[in-house]
C-alpha cells in the first residue's frame, strides 16, 4: 500500500513544485496519509483547499481504502 501511496505522491510533485511547494510521504497509518508540505505550500492560505481537494481527493480515488490525509509539521 505505501509503495502505491509513494508512486501517486510522486504523481503530484511536479504540480505541487510548479507553485514552489513540494510533498513529501511521511506515512500509512490507520487508513490516513500522513504527508509533509514545504516550501511555497507550507504556509500558503490555500493549503486546506490543496489536500482536500486535491491532494486528499485524488488519492481516494486511486485507493478508496484510504479515508483521509494529514500534513504534519515536523
């Protein structure tokens, strides 16, 4: 599941880089993906909007098992 999880991040890096941000995979625990943003998008005012309808949405897509994705700050 994490590998699948890795690929589809790595899917979405390029459009995440292009606003100056970046995505990293931090882990798959409990049926939630825990992911950090840096960059542009660590503090970007639209960061909700970027994992729920996005980030969260496109990997629910991919895997429907998962049920949700948390940025944490580390």
């Amino acid at each position: 599941m994490e590998e699948k999880i890795k690929e589809l991040i790595d899917d979405l890096r390029p459009l995440i880089n292009q606003d100056g941000g970046d995505i990293e995979f931090i882990r798959y625990e409990d049926k939630y993906v825990y992911i950090k943003l840096s960059g542009a998008c660590s503090h970007c005012f639209y960061q909700d909007d970027t994992l729920s309808f996005g980030i969260e949405a496109y990997l629910k897509n991919e895997i429907p098992e998962i049920e949700g994705v948390i940025n944490v700050e580390l």
